[in-house]
C-alpha cells in the first residue's frame, strides 16, 4: 500500500485508521499462519478431524492453507481426498501440482501422476524433477531415463535424481556416464554418486570419489562413514567421524547405529552419552540397538529417560517384549501406547501365534488402521500354524479385497497356509496363477511339497526354478533336505547337500548338517551320521546332537545314543526333551534307575519340560488341550470319551 506524501503533509490525514488497518493486517496475518501450522501439525499426528475443524472455521483461507490440507491428506495416504481439495482449491501454484504428483508417485499410481503433469500449463524444474523422481523411486527407470532428457532446464536435482535411478536398477555404467556428462560439479551430484557406490559396496571407488571432492558436506561424509560401518571398518568409520569439523545429530546418529549393526553396543553407548544434544531419532536408535543385542532391561531403562517419545520409541520396546516372548507382558504394554500405528498392530499380531491375532486385527480394523502385507502375512501364518482352513480362507478373501493377492510375501504365506491344512491343490493354484514367482514364492512351494511327504514333488519343482532363472538360497536346501528326510531318500539327500557348495557357492550351516544328519539317522544310517558330525567344520548347536540322539532311541541303538547324551546332558542349553529322550533310552535297555535319576535331575537342575498342547476347530472355535488343564467346561465329557475310546482300542488292538 502506497500513501502519496501530499496526504500525509495534510493535517486531517487520519493516521489513527491507518494504524488501526496495519493492525488489523498483521493480526490476520499471525492467525492465518497459525492456523496453517496448526493443520500441518494435526495431519502430522494423524488427527485428521482436528485438521479439517481449524480448516473449516478459518474466515481467511490463502493458497498456503489449502497446500497445507493437500499435504495432509497425501502424507496420510489419502489420495482421493487430497485430489477432491486440489480440484477444489480456487487457484493453484506449484506446491499444489507438486504434492499431489508426489502423493500420486508415492502410492505406485504413476499413470495418474503422469496424466496429472500432462495437464499443466506452465512447468517449472521443480514439476520436472518430482515427475522424475517418482519414475525413480518405482523402479520405472527407462521412463524416468526418457523424460530426464525432455526436461528443457536440468539443475543439480535433475542429475542427482536420474543418477540415482540407474544404480537402484544395477546400471552402473549408465549411471557413470551421466555423471561424466554432468555440466555441474555439484556436491549434490558427486553425493548421489557416493550413494550408488556404497550401496554397490564399491569402497575403491567410493574412496577415490570422496579424497577428489572440492566440496564436501554433511551427507558426503555420512555416506562414507555409513559404508565403513557396513562393512564392518567401525575403526576407520570412527576415524572419519573424529575428523568432521561440523557435527550435526544426523553425523552422531549415523555413527551409533554403525557401532550397534557391529554389535558394539558399549561403544554406541559411550558415543550417545558424549552427544552435545539428542533428538528422538537418537533416542530411538540406542534403544532399538539394546532390544536386538537382547539387553530389553537397558532399553527399557533409557526409554523411561526419554524426554519425548513418538510412535517408534513404543513400538521398538513393544518389539522387545515380542521376540522375547513376553507377550502378557507385550499385551500390557501395547494398551498404554497412547497413539497406535500400522506397525504397532502388525508387531501384536505377528507375535502372537494364536486366535488372539484374528482377534487384534478385528479391533485394528474398528480403531481404521488399515492393514498391510505385513499384517495379512502374520494372520495367515496363525491360520497356517492353528491349521484352521475356515479362517484361512477368510484371510484369503481379506487379502483380495485389499488387492494384495499379487505381493510376492502374503502369496508365500497363502501357499504355506493350504499346504498345512493339507489343501496342496489350493496351495498349487495359488503358486500357478501367482503373477510374479521370485526365490520366496518357489521355496514356500518346495517347502510344502517337502513337509507333506512329495519330496520328488519338490525336487522336480527345484528344478524348474532354476531352469527359470531364479537363484535358490539357504532355505531352498534346507527344505529339500527335510524332505529327502521325511521321504528316506539318501542318495538325493548327499546330491542336494554336495551341490550346495560345488554348484551354487552356497556354504552349509549348522541348520544344513542337521537336516543331513536327520536324512542319514532316520534311515538307521547312526554311524555314518555321527562321523558326519565328529568332522563338521562348524561349531554344532545342540539341537543336531538332539535330532541324532533322537534317531538313536528310534533304532534301538543305546550305545551311541548314551554317548551321544552325555555330550548334551551336561551342555548349558540342554532342555527338557533331551533329558526325556535320555531317560527313554535307559528305561528300553532295563537301567531303571538312571532312568529316574535323569528325570529327577530335571526339577534339580531348574529344567522345565514344555507341557504339550493340542487343538482342534469346530463350527468356527479353536478349543485348546494342554497337558494337566482341567478348566475346560466339558471336562467330564471329555474324559469319559477318552475313555470309550481306550476301551474300543484295547478290543481291537
């Protein structure tokens, strides 16, 4: 607003209004920007009703506010929303085009976004590089590739994103090329290259790179430092860590979870405590650090010390009490989180191995979470451990509806699921109609063949894998080794196992030499399977002596299992069922007295037998036997059953 001077010279010019309408200007200013932040705030923290409230009740609204419900609604995936605002909004600049074809590109509807930046009239490089970057971030590297070299005007952006595109895709070369091709030296540019080497684990190159840059920023040095870390060089990490001249909490953070993926966590715990300020993401590193290293005391103690937690900082101590199995424990927890996640829901579900599953996801579904690949992947492997085809199939139904019937984890699952409640038909057709077949989906199908007893089944099918090209892993032998054991097939057994080595540079495991130990003990094979064990160039848990010891009662040959017992009797992780199988062996040989002793020497030894458990579904209801339970409601019933049915076996033998 311009004032001519002659008004102002002019003693009736009145200031006082004029004072009072800058006032007014400013006051409606600082509401119109609080109240923006404060939409962004409420979308940040998923409170969408909040958001739309303050949206609603504002008398002024500028482009800003409307950009601020756009982002919202896309970063809290709600597409249709957003698009309903920007088609809405009464004029739009390029933050509007922008958030919306990020939104569009970051849930995979790449079409959308492209007819949407089709649409607009003027584009600038900033339209350009977002267009570009959602090609990238989807893997749709030769379109990205095309319109890389449409753009009229490239800045530093534009390279750095095309050049990151092509090593995501493994074109190395290409990715060289562009570089060299580069009319910027740009340390945004030189950053991406630094990015595409670590993650080729090209420390040469890298190395070379970082010595030769004019510019180095807080990125260039924490890539660096990252790609020491990850190979495992936390002594010239830490060297480079020490020389930085500027330190931000990104620099200490990267250098902590370097220290912990080496499990150093006296390190990492020494570092954190030297931070000159901590943010949450460090906060939630540390913890999540002693959660992995099984030190859940630690982390339960910094976590109390924490001066603000967000949803990850309850989601990494929830994690805790889940792999450590204290799920009543968990389940107490879970209830006092005050703002519950996806990822908290999946984290419940996938611990527990029960109905109480289906029973947290119906709740997930009331609280309008919406559930994931994660989420059906744990459901159905309840349905698959439970053998419960009724709700396995209802999961099914769930995961079309959700169109997740082609993601390569939740067909794996599926197939799993039908192959333990004995449905291998359905568990086939899932596996043939599967639109992409990657090592995950065929060995889940080897491994059904495998544990019902098809082991030429999973063998064939080895076979067309990798006539398809797909590479096997460690579970790929292991599944047909277990099979080989269940079926009696040694000499394929031997075949599998030697090709391991000879054929795919595979190198066996413990796991490995158990399931060939079980191949050769299952076939009474017992001498030939205990020098397969006297020569293993790996250090041996105790399960393999347990499977042998195990072969050994089977085939009556009490000698060897006795040898073989006492190498486990005394070892720190032996369980209960070693010394069942102990005894057992003593009682089929008349030692009934070291028979007793081993079984009494359980309770001395704080050795608790696991107490065995039994269900079966009917009209819908898993009902649960477990061994000594006598709260079922039909017990009486039941034992009587038990009882006509002992009476009919002893009559017909």
């Amino acid at each position: 607003m311009i004032i001519p001077i002659s008004y102002v010279k002019n003693s009736h010019f009145p200031f006082t209004r004029i004072r009072s309408y800058f006032r007014l200007l400013c006051s409606d200013a600082n509401s119109l920007y609080q109240s923006n932040s404060k939409i962004t705030r409420c979308f940040r923290n998923g409170d969408i009703k909040a958001a739309l409230n303050v949206f609603d009740q504002m008398p002024i609204k500028n482009i800003v506010t409307w950009n601020c419900v756009i982002s919202g609604y896309v970063k809290n995936g709600m597409l249709g929303d957003a698009r309903r605002v920007f088609d809405e909004m009464p004029t739009r600049n390029v933050v509007s085009w922008t958030a919306m074809l990020n939104g569009y590109a970051k849930c995979g509807r790449l079409d959308e976004s492209r007819t949407l930046f089709d649409a607009m009239i003027d584009k600038n490089v900033i339209c350009w590089n977002a267009m570009l970057s959602g090609y990238v971030k989807n893997g749709r590297i030769d379109e990205a590739r095309t319109l890389f070299d449409k753009i009229p005007e490239k800045n530093s952006v534009s390279w750095a994103t095309i050049i990151e595109g092509c090593f995501c895709q493994g074109l190395v070369e290409d990715a060289m090329s562009l570089f060299e091709a580069c009319p910027f030296e740009d340390v945004l540019i030189n950053n991406a290259m630094l990015a595409g080497y670590a993650e080729m684990g090209d420390l040469e190159s890298l190395w070379r790179l970082f010595t030769g840059m004019r510019e180095l920023d807080v990125a260039s040095w924490t890539t660096v430092i990252r790609c020491f870390t990850k190979s495992g060089n936390t002594v010239m990490a830490r060297n480079l860590f020490d020389d930085m001249s500027r330190k931000d909490i990104i620099a200490w953070t990267v250098m902590i979870k370097g220290y912990l993926q080496n499990n150093q966590i006296e390190d990492a715990r020494k570092l954190f405590d030297e931070m000159p300020s901590r943010d949450i993401v460090a906060w939630n590193s540390i913890i999540d650090g002693y959660v992995k290293n099984k030190s859940l005391g630690e982390a339960l103690k910094l976590f109390e010390k924490m001066p603000k937690r967000d949803v990850v900082s309850w989601n990494t101590i929830l994690q805790g009490y889940v792999q450590e199995h204290y799920m009543v424990k968990a389940r107490i927890f879970f209830n006092k989180i005050p703002a519950k996640d996806q990822t908290t829901w999946n984290i419940m579900i996938c611990g527990f191995q029960s109905d109480e599953a289906l029973d947290l996801y119906a709740q997930m579904l009331q609280s309008r979470i919406k559930p994931d690949q994660v989420t059906f992947t744990g459901l159905i492997s309840v349905c698959g451990s439970l053998a419960v085809h009724s709700w396995g199939k209802a999961m099914h139904s769930c995961v079309i509806k959700h169109a997740y019937e082609n993601n390569s984890t939740v067909v794996s699952s599926l197939i799993s699921m039908y192959s333990k409640c004995g449905f291998m038909d359905d568990a086939v057709l899932i596996f043939q109609t599967s639109i992409k077949k990657d090592t995950v989906s065929w060995n889940a199908m080897i491994v059904a063949h495998s544990y019902n007893g098809s082991a030429v089944e999973a063998l064939k099918l080895f076979s067309s894998m990798t006539e398809s090209g797909s590479q096997p892993d460690h579970l790929t032998f292991l599944a047909l080794l277990t099979g080989c054991a269940h079926s009696g097939m040694i000499k394929e057994g031997w075949e599998c196992f030697k090709s391991m080595e000879k054929n795919w540079k595979i190198h066996p495991t413990a796991e490995h030499y158990a399931c060939m130990i079980d191949v050769l003990g299952r076939r009474g094979m017992l001498t030939e399977a205990y020098e397969l064990v006297k020569q293993l160039p790996v250090e041996l848990p105790s399960y393999t002596w347990e499977t042998l010891l195990s072969c050994c009662r089977v085939h009556e040959n009490f000698e060897l299992g006795e040898l073989v017992a006492q190498k486990l009797f005394g070892s720190q992780d032996s369980k209960a069922g070693i010394c069942v199988l102990q005894s057992n062996i003593y009682a089929a040989r008349g030692m009934y007295a070291d028979a007793a002793n081993v079984r009494t020497s359980l309770a001395h030894r704080g050795v608790k037998k696991e107490l065995a458990c039994s269900w079966v579904e009917l009209t819908g209801r898993v009902f649960r036997f477990v061994y000594d339970d006598r709260s079922h409601v039909q017990l009486e019933e039941l034992h009587k059953m038990l009882e006509s049915l002992s009476a009919a076996m002893e009559i017909y033998g």
